[in-house]
C-alpha cells in the first residue's frame, strides 16, 4: 500500500539529516593529524565506518547517554548526538560538541554507576587495561562499549580485549570497519 500524500512514512533519522557537523569535524581532524610525528596532540576521531554502527544499538536500547573518552574534536561525539537525538534523549543537536580536556581515569572515576550506555575509549590504548573496572562500572546493564583501531594497533589493544574476553560478563567481537572496532557488552 502506497501512503497517500501528507502521511508520513517513517520517522526523520539523524541520517536523514544533514551530516556536515561531523563530516566537518572528520575532515577537519584529519588534515589536524596528517603530517605530525608526536601522535599525542592528534584528535585521533573515530573513522565514520566505526562509528555508524555503533549508533544502531544507542537508537535500538534507546540509550539517554554516551559517553566518548579521547582527544577528539567531538566528531564521533556528535555523530552519537545524533543517534542520541533520534531516541529522544537530546533535543539539540544542531552545534559543534564542545571538547572538554580533564583526565579519563578520573572521569571514569567520578561518572556515577550504571549511568552511560555506550562508552567508546579512543585514547591511550595501553591504559585501557586499567579503565576496565570503572568501565564495568559505570556501564549500564548490556550498555555496550565500542574500542576503534583494534586491528591497526592490535598490540596495543591485545591486553584489554584479553582481559575483556577472560570473564563472562563482557562478551566481545571485532569487526572489520574502519581500522577495526572491537565492541563489547556488559551482560552482568
């Protein structure tokens, strides 16, 4: 059946709307981290083939936050923003996520229990290991948990998708976007 004119046929999606925010801030990031060798100051953003299918799960828990660990210029925050949005947990995703710089562990550390749904780290890989406790924590009950550059830099992810992996609680997979998304979901 054809839908006669003025009905709707499905609801708007941030897909549906403009892009240009983090399509911006996904260019903008990456001509930031082209030539320099130090790789602490890059914005090191998510590759929008990561981050798309990390929005379907915050759409289908209908998640009322995410939470982003990194150096980013907000871009893959304001793709999650977005997917926020659609759950109708965020009523404004018109403007630029705004970057704020304090330290990881110590927001891990003060984010209250079972109150973010996903976390996604893209920060300094080799202190993943360590967020492990705070990130079972602060994870709500099957919220999930997205690592990007889990094939790229394989190493420096190994330990924790091992330790991940070593206790029933946070089943794992690794897919083949971007440069490898390891997810996880926290299922006790």
């Amino acid at each position: 059946m054809l839908p006669t004119a003025g009905t709707p046929t499905r609801r708007a999606s941030a897909d549906d709307r403009p892009a240009r925010v983090p399509d911006d801030l996904h260019q903008e990031g990456r001509a930031h981290d082209g030539p320099p060798a130090d790789r602490l100051p890059r914005l090191r953003d998510m590759a929008p083939d990561a981050v798309r299918p990390i929005r379907t799960p915050i759409r289908a828990r209908r998640a009322t936050s995410a939470l982003e660990i990194g150096p980013s210029n907000g871009c893959s925050a304001s793709w999650f923003a977005g997917a926020l949005h659609d759950t109708g947990a965020l009523h404004d995703t018109g403007g630029r996520p705004t970057p704020v710089a304090v330290d990881a562990a110590e927001t891990l550390a003060g984010t209250p229990d079972a109150s973010v749904d996903p976390v996604a780290p893209d920060a300094e890989r080799p202190a993943y290991a360590g967020y492990r406790p705070h990130l079972r924590r602060v994870l709500k009950p099957y919220g999930g948990l997205a690592v990007d550059n889990a094939v790229g830099h394989r190493d420096q992810v190994a330990a924790f998708r091992e330790l991940l992996a070593a206790t029933a609680e946070f089943p794992v997979d690794l897919h083949a976007v971007g440069d490898g998304l390891l997810t996880g979901v926290r299922v006790r």
